[in-house]
C-alpha cells in the first residue's frame, strides 16, 4: 500500500494519542493546556513527542502514525486554536 | 425487501461549509441529496441499511471489524458541534448479524460504538422526518489490512438476499468517496479520471467488474472508502447506475449515485 498502510505495533501508543485528540474532547482540552503532560500520559516517547509538538506529518507517518489521524488530530486542534469560519455560505 | 439503492459522498466540508470550499460547488452536492431526501420520502421505507466505512472513529486500534452491524436501540455521533442521534431498527439490524453469521461471514456486532461522520453527513440531507431506523453497516476502510473488494461484494450479495426475503421496505445506502487523500501529499489532487471511468462503469450496468479491483488499486486511487459502495453493489446486481451529480472539489470526487431498482 502507498498511502495507507498497516499501522505497526510500535506505534500504537503514537497513534493513540492521536485518536484522542481526534475524538477525546477532554484529552484535546489537556493538550491544548499541557502538551508535554498530557503526551506524558498517552506515554509517548521523546521522538514521537518531538514530532508531534513541531506538527511534522512526514515524521509522524515515517514513525507509523495513520495518516488520516494525522491529518484530523490536527485539525481539531486547529478548529479550536483558530476562529476557523464554518458555515461559511 | 430491497426497495431503493444509493451511494454518496460524506465529506465534512459539505456539512460544516468552511471559506476553503467552492460555494456552488457545495450547493449543487446539496442539491443532489436533496433528490434523494425525496426519493427516500416516495419510497417510504421502514429501514435504511447504510454501509459506511469508519473513520477510526467507533473502532480504535483496540479491536478493527472488517464487518460489523450496530445493533442496538439507537446510535449517537458528534463532530465539533453537530450532534446526531438516530433510532436503530434493531429487529432488522439483529435479523442481519443472524442471518449473516449463518451464512459464514463471521460479523462483528455492537450495541455502543459511537456513529462516524460517515452515516450522518449524508444523512445530516437526507433523512424524512420524521426519521426512518437505520441500521447502520460497517466496511473497514481506513485500518489495512482491509476486507478485500470480493469479500465485500460477496456480503452485499447476501444483504440483498437476506433483505429480499424479509417483509420490511429497506433502502440501502453506501457511504464513502469518491477518490481522495487525506493526511498525504495527494490531499490536493485527486483520481478523478479513476471517478469518471468507474461512473461509466456502473451506468453501464457492468458494476460487477468492481469485485475483482484489489485492495492496490482502491489504495493508488484514492479510492479504499468504494470497498462500502462495492458491498451495496453486491446487492443491487447489474441495475445501472443514474448519476445524480459528480463534482470534483480541490480535495474529493463527490458523487451522488441511485441504482433504481425494479421492485417486484
């Protein structure tokens, strides 16, 4: 596969936290507030925090993130950092 | 029995509108539900079957269905500030896991699985009032290795049969597509040559071609949400398709598709 691919064991716990700042309201709102504590408590590694924290996705996929978790962690995030205009017209 | 047949896209943006999306765009997408709300009101079904591919939403890492039936009263999704909940027709939704098990297709069920934007954006346009029980059908698309496209055309045979043979009215609804990318590099430029050839297929009545595509190719064209369309394919046969719209945005071939089938 060349754009999804199996997600590898050794980063289950990268993409973990990733599904929780997808779909874990109060896990977004502890990252928003701490991001190293609550990486701390997802127990990511130093590498994977690193990437996360600088919003690499190309790092974050090279180390087995899911792309599509990639691309929607960021997006919630973004949707509550950001005054993104919704419904727009 | 089998009363209706529709596939259609699901993207976010149609639902929450952001200043990205091209607004005419958006409108005549809207426009083509809004056929199928009407559709869906004239063939006043009892149930709407959907199958849809999650968005690693209800099913984490913890556990991946390639297959799965939510059975339970009713089922509940949320996206940002769009709030969703749906009755289930849980006789229908039970009568297919028994039915499907027996068959050998050795299907997961849940009775607590959150709904994926998936089901309801396109049921956010589409659902009558008041609003008909769903049973909603899951397709893994998202977490390799996924159901192979003959193993979901094979289910969709037996969800025709199986539905065929029961006395409620049943739509069924394939959520998902067309070619897109998210998370990668391809987010910005889509197959949508792939979307036009597998439209003239289908209108062509020749959509069991679609089985023997592998999971290589759905990946290289964006297109490894088709695996919930190819499952309904499986129960709709060789009716042809009629294309409601197809738009292809910066980010995704959207299509609205109704199989009118001959009802007997």
């Amino acid at each position: 596969m060349v754009h999804y691919r199996f997600p590898p064991a050794s980063a289950y716990r990268l993409n973990r936290c990733l599904f929780a700042l997808k779909s874990d309201d109060a896990f977004r709102s502890r990252f928003r507030a701490d991001a190293r504590a609550a990486m701390r408590e997802m127990e990511l590694d130093d590498a994977d925090a690193a990437a996360l924290l600088r919003g690499e996705r190309d790092a974050l996929v090279a180390r087995g993130a899911h792309p599509y978790l990639v691309f929607m962690a960021d997006l919630r995030l973004r949707m509550e950092r950001e005054a993104v205009t919704f419904e727009y017209f | 029995m089998l009363v209706g047949a529709f596939a259609c896209a699901h993207t976010p943006q149609l639902l929450a509108r952001p200043e990205t999306e091209d607004r005419e765009l958006v409108l005549r997408v809207h426009a083509a539900f809004a056929r199928v709300k009407r559709r869906l009101e004239a063939l006043r079904p009892d149930a709407i079957a959907m199958i849809a591919g999650d968005h690693i939403e209800a099913f984490f890492l913890s556990a991946v269905p390639a297959l799965a039936v939510y059975v339970g009263t009713e089922c509940a999704g949320t996206f940002g500030r769009y709030r969703y909940r749906f009755p289930i027709h849980e006789p229908l939704a039970r009568a297919l896991v028994e039915a499907g098990i027996e068959r050998g297709f050795d299907l997961v069920y849940t009775q607590d699985a959150p709904l994926d934007y998936a089901f309801y954006v396109p049921l956010h346009f589409t659902m009558p009032e008041p609003s008909v029980p769903l049973v909603p059908l899951h397709v893994n698309v998202y977490l390799p290795p996924q159901p192979t496209p003959k193993r979901c055309y094979e289910w969709g045979r037996a969800l025709g049969e199986i539905l065929g043979s029961r006395s409620e009215r049943v739509v069924l609804m394939a959520s998902g597509g067309m070619s897109h990318f998210p998370g990668t590099d391809r987010y910005a430029s889509p197959e949508f040559d792939y979307d036009r050839r597998l439209l003239d297929l289908l209108s062509a009545g020749r959509s069991r071609e679609l089985a023997a595509v592998t999971a290589e190719e759905l990946d290289r064209a964006g297109n490894i949400e088709l695996r919930t369309w190819i499952t309904l394919l499986g129960a709709v046969g060789d009716a042809k398709a009629d294309v409601y719209c197809y738009e292809p945005s910066w980010h995704h071939g959207n299509a609205v598709v109704e199989w009118p089938l001959a009802i007997t």
